[in-house]
C-alpha cells in the first residue's frame, strides 16, 4: 500500500509538470499588462490596457514598418510583446517588417526590453540588475515553479514572467567591497584561486589575495583557508596597464564571435569593426561595417561615437552630424558620426556591469534602422 501511495504521488507530480503554463504578460506604451496566455486577442489587450476608442496597438519592433494589429486579430506573444498604441487615422498599411521584435522580460512586476530572446539564467539576472544572492523562478500558472539556475536556459518562447526570492545566507564573504554568498560559490573552505575566481573569473591566476579583515596577511593560489562568514578580501591584479582593459572587451567580442555576427578588434587604435550590420530596407545599402573606438577609461568610460566608411552613402542619413575627426583602419578610413546612445541617444544609461561591446550591436542596428 505504502508503495501503491508513493506511485500515485510521483504520477501526480508528473501530471502537474506536464500541464503547467508558463503566465505571459505585454507592455504596452510603457505599461505591464497580465495576458491569459501566449496567444491572445488583439482585442483583449486593447481592453486590459485601457486603449481608448479610435486607437490601435503597433507591435514595437523599433522600425519604419512596425506591425499594425488588426482590432479582430490573434497574435502569439511569443513572436514579441512589446506595443505602443497609435491614432487610427494615422496608421497607415505598411510592408512586411524584417527588423527584431522587441522582447519584455518581468520579474518582480519589473521589467526590461531587449531584442535577444535565448537568455539563460545569468543574462536575465544581469539584465533587470537582480541581487547576486537571489534565486530566480520563471513564473508558472500551477504549483510547479522551479529555479532557473545561471547556466540555465531561460528562452523568451518559455515565458517572460519570472520572480525572484532573497537568499537567507549562511555564508558570506566580502571580495574587492561585493558581497558574495554560497549562491555565488562561497564554501567553509576555499583555495585563494577560488576566492579570486569570485572578482576575476577568466584570469585568477593573475591576481594577489589579501586577506585584511583581523589584519592584512597574503593568500596563496592554493593555500587553503577556512571561511568562518564575513572575512573581508582584497584581490588585485598583478598587472595594471594603462588605458582601456584588454581583457574586458576580449571577452565580451568573443560573446559576440559565438553569434553570426562578424567583429574585428584593432588594437591600434584601439577599436572594434561590426561587420556587415543589417540597415533599414530600401536604405541606400543593406549592410555596412561600422567602426567603434574603445574609450581610453573603458569600461568605466562609456562606449560612445559611431565611424563609418569614408564617403559611405549613409553619411547626411544616418542620425548624428559628421565629423571631420577621421580614422585609419583595416585599410580604409572611417569618418566619426555625433551619435551618443548611452548619453541622450534613446538607449539607457550607461552601466558597465550590463552593457559593453557585445550589447551595443543592439544600439548600432536601432541606429541603422531609424535613417532619414
């Protein structure tokens, strides 16, 4: 009987897997609205987001040829969730839309718009800015919510409803003024390349640990400490250049190599070259290399400027006047263009520990997209 009572339970758990719903939701014009589901009626997003008569809902995909709804139509969310609301009058028929949709993903009631729907745990945290000791749970219509780990994958097309809960702590550990908890790795023993790995993941080997709470003493690499709570810990780098940090945008082009998009960086001067990014259809050409200098502080100093080619036909229609500051690179010369996205240019403002290089491909197609 007893293993008759474990049985059923098991196949209960399993029924209550499978017929879990992930909970949807839509921004309009800046504003969250609850959806019943994925696929839903233009109309019932009209009406629980309060759209006034004589208005109709775009699809935001941050493009001349945003998608107008059809007041009778269903549409999934899935394919983007993102709307502002336009006068009938002035919306009128538009082609077929190639550019990204843009992509809502709550937590909390919280929420932030990307383009990029295969996020994984981590990148959802580091996008809505969560506590390092949080855990993240997508939200599920049903009793089968489960953590979203930081190596998970967290697909838009799963849902975009997530919350997240505080971590109590038993751990913790404070490295270079960051708190971090055994969310983070912390354990009652660890190596000094384990603590440096907390600060400087892709090079701990490079660094020096102090330890300088109860006094200042050095940790070795593979000296064994045991971690009590609250220890306090320095790690710095043994080697401090001058200028930008190589190791930095290293990596964050080589997020952008695991994609099919095409980067070069030129150590001198000192720039990354997008290739062939995509412009608005009907544009003069349908893709161009753009040029972006990395700033001498970076990443504390924002990513900013835009060159193009020398003469391109983009010049005079591209958003930002030209400039007559010039630069030689891969063979060609480039032209600085005035576009600032992180500082007033509609893109938000600038936070080293969210955006780089890997992010502002996003700022630059937003920029191709929107030409004279």
């Amino acid at each position: 009987m007893a293993t008759e009572l474990i049985e059923t339970e098991k196949d209960r758990r399993a029924g209550d897997c499978c017929d879990r719903e992930a909970k949807w939701a839509a921004l309009v014009d800046d504003t969250v609205v609850p959806m019943p589901g994925r696929n839903v009626k233009v109309s019932v997003i009209a009406a629980q987001a309060s759209i006034p008569d004589g208005q109709v809902l775009v699809r935001d995909h941050n493009s001349a040829e945003d998608v107008v709804l059809s007041h009778e139509g269903t549409i999934d969310l899935a394919e983007g969730n993102v709307f502002y609301t336009t006068l009938e009058c002035d919306a009128q028929s538009r082609g077929h839309c190639s550019a990204p949709p843009k992509l809502a993903f709550f937590v909390n009631d919280r929420y932030e718009v990307t383009v990029r729907a295969d996020q994984t745990g981590q990148t959802i945290r580091d996008l809505l800015n969560l506590p390092r000791n949080s855990v993240l749970v997508r939200d599920d219509v049903g009793r089968t919510d489960e953590p979203i780990e930081a190596t998970d994958s967290a697909i838009f097309t799963d849902g975009p409803v997530y919350y997240c809960r505080a971590v109590v702590a038993v751990l913790s550990i404070t490295v270079n003024a960051r708190l971090f908890t055994e969310h983070d790795g912390v354990k009652r023993e660890m190596r000094g390349r384990g603590i440096a790995s907390l600060v400087y993941p892709q090079s701990p080997d490079e660094t020096r640990i102090l330890l300088v709470s109860g006094g200042s003493r050095e940790i070795g690499l593979d000296e064994r400490i045991e971690i009590h709570g609250c220890e306090v810990f320095d790690v710095v780098r043994k080697k401090v250049d001058g200028g930008f940090e190589n190791s930095r945008v290293e990596v964050e082009i080589g997020k952008l190599q695991a994609t099919p998009q095409k980067v070069t960086f030129v150590p001198s001067p000192g720039a990354v070259v997008y290739h062939d990014l995509r412009t608005r259809p009907g544009s003069p050409v349908s893709v161009t290399d753009v040029l972006v200098p990395v700033p001498a502080a970076y990443p504390g100093e924002m990513i900013d400027w835009a060159y193009l080619p020398d003469n391109s036909p983009l010049i005079g229609r591209v958003k930002g006047n030209a400039q007559d500051d010039r630069i030689n690179a891969l063979g060609r010369t480039w032209r600085r263009i005035s576009y600032h996205p992180h500082n007033g240019g509609g893109g938000p403002a600038w936070n080293p520990a969210l955006y780089g290089f890997h992010t502002y491909a996003g700022e630059l197609l937003s920029w191709l997209y929107d030409i004279n």
